[in-house]
C-alpha cells in the first residue's frame, strides 16, 4: 500500500464516513442500503455495517461510489 501511494480506504474497500456537525454525513465505499427509514439508515460496506440513527433522516443523493444523508444525526454505529 506504502509504495502504491494509494488511500488505504480504498485498498481495504472501507466504508469513509465524513460527519459536518450532526447535520450532514457524506458516505464513500458503501456497497449497498439495507434499511432506510427517516429514524435509522443503514448501509452495507464491504466488511462491516454503518447504522446511522436520528430524526428526520433523509438521503439526499446517491451514485454507485457515495452518498449524502441530512437530518438530525444522534447515534452513527459501526457493526
């Protein structure tokens, strides 16, 4: 990984959350949504899962590669 020079997110397929206050999440390298309600979104990586709890939860976009939720973030858990 050292000599490749590459983000070590992206070669161990790790799901990279980036919190703006408890307002906004952004979610890179998520394979997939398993829940989303607008109390509990959540999302399937490649070797855990993220529960993201709060109120008013919404996705706000997605692509195949990331994704922005907006709401009231309480609680993000990694399982």
């Amino acid at each position: 990984m050292e000599s490749l020079r590459l983000p070590k997110d992206i070669l161990m397929g790790a799901i990279k959350v980036t919190l703006t206050g408890c307002r906004e999440a952004w979610i890179e390298n998520y394979r997939g949504i398993l829940e989303y309600t607008d109390k509990q979104i959540l999302l399937q990586g490649k070797t855990c899962q993220v529960c993201f709890e709060g109120t008013r939860l919404s996705i706000d976009y997605y692509t195949n590669e990331d994704m922005k939720i907006s709401g009231c973030i309480a609680c993000v858990r990694y399982l």
